[in-house]
C-alpha cells in the first residue's frame, strides 16, 4: 500500500493506494498556520485501522516553503560569492547579508586568482555577529572546480553556523546568476522545511506510524524525506506538480492536453504532450527569483472556489485572494462557490448564506441574485480559461522541453482539457460549452493531486563533466571526482553517469527495479592546439525518468 497526501490552499487530501487502485480517501481543512497538524490528521485517519506495516511508503505533496517564498515569510541568510573572469557578482546582490570575495576559476575548472581567505573570514565574523544561521556559498564555475566553496565552507565550520549550502551541490547546470537564487533559496527555506520536518517525524513516531516518508518535487518526481533537509529548495512548487501527476494515467497517448488543478485558492495548470509533461527547460521562476531548480511548467492563477467576490470601482472583481471558506459554509466573504449555490448546482451547504453573500453583490451591479451568480461563474471559468491560454502561448514563445525531451519546432495545440480539484465537477459543463474543447474530469477528481503524489516515482538527475587533456572526470554535485588515464571514450562517460544516477536515486529511496535511467543533454567535443587534438570535453546529463512508479493502478 502507498499514501498520497497533498497539501492545499483549502484542504489536504490523503488517499490509500493498492495494487488495484485508491480503495480510501480522506480531506480535512487545511490549518495554513500549522501545516503539521493537517498532515498529522490527515495520516492518521487513512491509518485508522489499518496495519502500518503494509504501507510501504508515504509522499506528501506540500506548499510550505513555496508559501513562505510567495509571503516573504524567510528569515534573513547570508551569502558568499565569489566571482570570475568577465562578470561582478554584485550585479546578482539578493540580500542584505551579501559578501563578494576575491577569487577566481576558469570555464575549464583552472584557478585564475587564489581565494582571498582574509575576506571570507571577515564576512564570516560580520554575519555570524548579527545572529545570521544559515549561508550560501557560490563561486562563478564551481560545478567545474568546486575547490574555492570547499574551502570557504571549511572556514565557515569554524564559526559554528548552522548550516551552509554550497552552489555546486545546489545545481550541477551552469548558470552563475540562477544558482545564487538557488542556493539563497535553499539557505532561506531551510528553517521552515526543517521544522516541519522534524515535526512529521515526531509526531509519526508517537503515533506508532513507522512509515517511510517521502516528499514530492517541483520535477514530479519524489525524494526520501530525510534527503530533502539538504535540497529544501527542491520542494518549492511541489503542489502544482501533484495536479501534472494525477493527470498524467487519463491523458491520451497522444496529443496536447491541458490539465487545470481547480482549488478552493488557487488554480494550477499544465499541459501535457503524449502524456508527458512539459518542463521548465532552465529552473523554477518564483518571484523575483531565478532559479535551476527542476520543475514542470506550471501556471498558478490566484482564482478558486473560495476566491473572494467583491465589486471595485464598479467592476466585479474575483480573487486573488481567500479569505476563508465560502459563506455557505460558514465563511464571511462571498466566493463563487456560493454563486454555484444559488445556482443550484450544489446543496450540500447553507444555500441561504450563499444567497446573502451573492445578494450583496448582486446590489452593487444593480442585478437580481440569480443574474449575479451567473455573472460570478461565467467571469471566474473564463478567468480561468485565459490563465490557460496564456500558459500554451508561453510555452509556445521558446523551444519546447518535455521531461523525455526537446521537442525541436514544437507547437502546443490543446483540443482537450482534464479537469481535477474540490469543484471541478460543476465546471466541466460550462467551459466546454464556452472554450470549445473536449472537456472531462478525471477520475475521482477530488483527490487526483493525491493519487499522483502517492504514485510519483523517485527521481533524480547528475550532470558529468570530463576533461581528457586535464585528466579528469567530475561530477561535483554529487561530490565525485575520478583521475584518469589513456584512453576514455563518451561510452565511459555515459556509464559513470548512469552508475551515480542509480547510486543517487537509491540514496533518495528509490528501489533499483523502478528506474527507468535516460540521458537528456549530451556533447563531445574535441580540444585542439596548434592544429592538433589533445583531448576530449564530454558532458552528459542523465536523469530518472520522471512518471509514475508501476505495479499501482491510478483509477
């Protein structure tokens, strides 16, 4: 058995998965100021009952760090970075506690400069003196010599901080601005994702429940809970690829498809090619944060059942905010859930609260109550619908990556849209009727983003660099460095790529006999001086397929 549970705006949703599909599913209101505690419920109410033995796994699905990015709710970090030729790292300043160093190492791993050890110290003391816990270290190439963060790192130790994030082991791609915000991003989460997990992990052991947990990634893919307190970052969107996954088994085998998540908060879209989903090719953009944090290209639209409904300057306006439940169900702020009441489409609340909330609305416009709520649908599905089409022309503006691959001159043209989420029964109707798509919910709507997290295979990715004329095979995100000698050929590098992917995932809980092991980005090429080859430059990048994991059905 697995457990899927993923935590919402509104509500956290928990399902139990056996070989032959979800057989228990379970909501509780989301607490937004204490996550723990849905997750805590949620858990034990589908374990009631049941031998905890038997559940081989649990993934959660959360929006804590991405909430405490979006809000500003991050405590002050600092960070080093030390440049290199041709650029000035203060041009990428991204916090107060901001420390440039002397330094420098080449595209090809060499050192230029030597690191200034004095000024390290100097930055170390200054922040280490005003209660800063947590530092990012960055030096420009350091995915190809990772000496001069080691070193820093080494200096740092010795002033007691916290914890400290080296870029090289953030993010193996090259990118010297995107892997300061990566490597500032995981510094400035770390607190958060660290005191909820260590909560998780109380609160499972008190409660007898000794199940592996595991955490679901911006990518799709899953990583072992005790794995992400050193990859924090790589949680940040985790929800919006919760929706991607519970589509993915009812998406045709080809085809576009957008795939809409329709939340009490928020709604979260995607789109899918042949049933693979389409990646954000550089990293995460969250914010004013650039990243190379892997993620599935997502579009959040601050539109849901429980938006607020109000009336500025005479214009009706939905969103993008919550300010709790819809009035008919105990909530202070009319929403289009309640308009959804008035119109009948759902009773299972206190409809005349619904109508009061609406009816004030509808006094503003000058409407009767039933003419308002209509109006509240229809803006709300073409709100949404718009938040769709500006997601397919985005995509559509720049090359196309799906997590198997570019998609060389693609275009994205959907003709089928898959709806999951609370409410998204009542809205199949009316956006087939005003989009001109096919237009379906997938099976059990409600809880999908669950059943895709639970589901959710183990990924992981390493990208390996070699140097014939230096000698030298790296891949120092994964801390691996090899000598070599004579004569070593891209079959070699493609078999140490796939040997530290398959290490990587076992060690982020993976089991062997799932992996489906792939190569995504690869060159060679050869050096030449004077006229004449003195080596080769090989880089390949290799990744775990994201998908789900098999032996599970999702319906």
């Amino acid at each position: 058995m697995l457990i899927g549970l993923d935590v919402g705006g509104t509500h956290t949703d928990v399902v139990l998965i056996g070989p032959d599909g979800p057989f228990r599913e379970v909501k509780v209101i989301t607490d937004t100021s204490n996550l723990f505690k849905s997750v805590l419920s949620a858990l034990e109410k589908i374990t009631e009952g049941i031998d905890t033995l038997q559940i081989k796994r649990a993934v959660l699905s959360t929006t804590l760090t991405t909430n405490a990015i979006v809000t500003d709710q991050i405590e002050p970090v600092g960070m080093i970075v030390v440049g290199g030729p041709g650029i000035d790292p203060e041009a990428y300043r991204i916090c107060p506690y901001f420390y440039c160093v002397a330094g420098a190492i080449d595209h090809r791993g060499r050192e230029i400069d030597g690191l200034d050890e004095v000024e390290v110290m100097d930055a170390a003391a200054r922040m280490k003196a005003d209660g800063i816990r947590h530092i990012g270290v960055v030096a420009k190439f350091s995915t190809r010599n990772p000496s001069h963060e080691i070193r820093i790192e080494k200096i740092l130790a010795e002033y007691g901080f916290e914890k400290i994030f080296m870029g090289h082991r953030t993010s193996g791609n090259l990118n010297f601005p995107r892997r300061i915000s990566t490597t500032f991003l995981n510094a400035a989460v770390y607190s958060v994702h660290k005191n909820f997990f260590n909560a998780v992990k109380q609160s499972l052991a008190e409660k007898g429940l000794n199940i592996p947990i595991h955490i679901l990634k911006a990518d799709g893919g899953t990583m072992s809970f005790s794995s992400s307190i050193d990859f924090p970052g790589q949680t940040i969107l985790s929800g919006p690829a919760a929706s991607v996954m519970g589509a993915i088994s009812s998406a045709p085998a080809e085809g576009d498809v957008i795939v809409l998540d329709i939340g009490g908060t928020t709604t979260d879209i995607a789109v899918l090619i042949n049933q693979s989903p389409v990646l954000e090719p550089l990293g995460i953009s969250i914010g004013k944060y650039k990243t190379l944090i892997r993620s599935l290209k997502t579009y959040s639209l601050g539109v849901g059942g429980d938006s607020v409904v109000q009336i500025k300057d005479g214009e009706l306006v939905i969103g993008p905010y919550r300010k709790g439940p819809a009035m008919a169900y105990g909530g202070s702020s009319p929403t289009p859930t309640d308009a959804l009441f008035v119109l009948e489409h759902i009773d299972d609340g206190d409809a005349e609260a619904a109508r009061k909330g609406i009816q004030l609305i509808a006094d503003q416009l000058g409407l009767r109550v039933e003419y308002a709520a209509e109006r509240i649908f229809e803006k709300t599905c073409n709100m949404i619908l718009e938040g769709a089409a500006h997601l397919v022309r985005d995509i559509n503006s720049k090359p196309v990556y799906t997590v198997h691959e570019l998609l060389e001159g693609y275009t994205v043209v959907p003709a089928r849209i898959l709806v999951l989420g609370g409410p998204a029964k009542y809205f199949v109707s009316h956006l087939k009727k005003i989009s001109g798509y096919s237009v379906e919910t997938v099976p059990r709507w409600g809880v999908a983003n669950a059943i895709g997290a639970g589901l959710a295979r183990t990924t992981c990715e390493v990208n390996l660099f070699v140097d014939t004329e230096k000698g030298v095979v790296l891949a120092p995100e994964e801390n691996y460095t090899k000598a070599i000698r004579g004569a070593y050929s891209y079959a070699d590098a493609e078999e140490t790529a796939f040997e530290l992917v398959r290490k990587k995932a076992a060690k982020n809980g993976a089991e062997s006999e799932n992996l489906q092991i792939e190569i995504i980005e690869s060159l060679s090429f050869n050096m030449v001086r004077g006229f004449r080859t003195t080596g080769k430059n090989i880089r390949i990048r290799a990744q775990v397929k994201p998908g789900l994991i098999e032996g599970y059905k999702a319906l």
